[in-house]
C-alpha cells in the first residue's frame, strides 16, 4: 500500500489507493483520530520534524502540513457539492501547496493545528447531520471526474492514513542511525 500512485495520470488508481487505506473502517472515526495521531508523531520527530529524507520528498511537518492543506480544500469542496448542482471541483498541485506554504518553516505545529482541528471538527458535524440521500450528491473534479460527497469524505480518511504512514516512514529515514 505504500506505493506511490500519480493522483493526475491515474485517478481510478488513487481513489482505489486511498479506499484501501480506508478499508472497512468508519471515515468518521478515521478522521477523528488524526490530530491525536499526528501529535504523536511530532512527538516522536523532535529535531527531526522538518528533515526531509530526500530534497524532493517532505518531512514529517510536511506530510501533516498536506493534510491541513487537503482539509482545507475539502472543506470546500463538500460543501459546494451539497449546496449547488454538479459544481466543478478543481484540483491543485499538492507539491506546489507544500512547497510555498511549508517547505520554509514559517509555520508552526500550533499554526497547523490552530486551524485543522476546529476544521476537522467542522467537517465530521457536517458528515453526521448530513441525510444519506445528499451523501450522494456529486460534483465533478477536474482530474477524476464525478465525485459524490460520500466518496469524498471516505477519500479523505483513506489520505490521512496513507499520508500518516508515509510521515511514520519519513522518521524512520531521517532518525540518525536509521
């Protein structure tokens, strides 16, 4: 599961990717546990939070500074796919994100978390109250064609795990004596 799949080049692949990652699980419950479990990995990454392993992969910050990002995004996109018809949902540069918004250090862990966890908070309400007939409401992304509220919502869930990972392998590179 830890294999990278292109989001843009193979959409069908990334959706499958992250729903793997989902498994059975409640995406509700998936996503309440993540600031929890990215505290913890702050914890573990000490000095090394913000260490790349490679200059083009991210460090520990980053990959938690992505997710951010996508909360972000997503918190968008749900709420345009329950409100309007269809709407069109761009894609972004993910690299792009990280590099301009993370990659210099400007940020902190509690400017992260200063804005992800009410965030998150947000969302997992909006999932809850939200009747199972507009889970099924759609929007159409630019990259992977329609893309209901529900698939979204598993998406998500299923992106944090795969990126926690990739942040737990991220330390394991960057520990000295690793």
């Amino acid at each position: 599961m830890t294999d990278y799949v292109d989001p843009i080049a193979q959409p069908d692949e990334y959706q499958q990717l992250l729903l793997r990652h989902l498994g059975d699980d409640d995406p509700a419950e998936v996503q309440a546990g993540t600031p929890a479990e990215a505290r913890r990995l702050f914890a573990a990454a000490g000095s090394e939070l913000r260490t790349r392993p490679e200059p083009k992969e991210w460090s520990v910050f980053e990959c938690f500074g992505h997710i951010v990002d996508a909360e972000i995004v997503y918190s968008g996109r749900y709420r345009w796919i329950l409100a309007q018809d269809k709407p069109d949902i761009p894609g972004y540069d993910q690299d792009l994100w990280v590099d301009t918004l993370h990659a210099a250090g400007d940020d902190s862990v509690d400017d992260l978390f200063a804005v992800f966890e009410p965030l998150r908070v947000a969302n997992i309400a909006l999932w809850r109250r939200t009747p199972p007939d507009l889970k099924a409401r759609f929007g159409m992304h630019s990259e992977r064609g329609p893309e209901s509220y529900e698939l979204s919502f598993k998406l998500i869930a299923g992106h944090d795990r795969f990126h926690l990972d990739q942040a737990r392998r991220t330390l394991e590179q960057v520990r000295p004596g690793s």
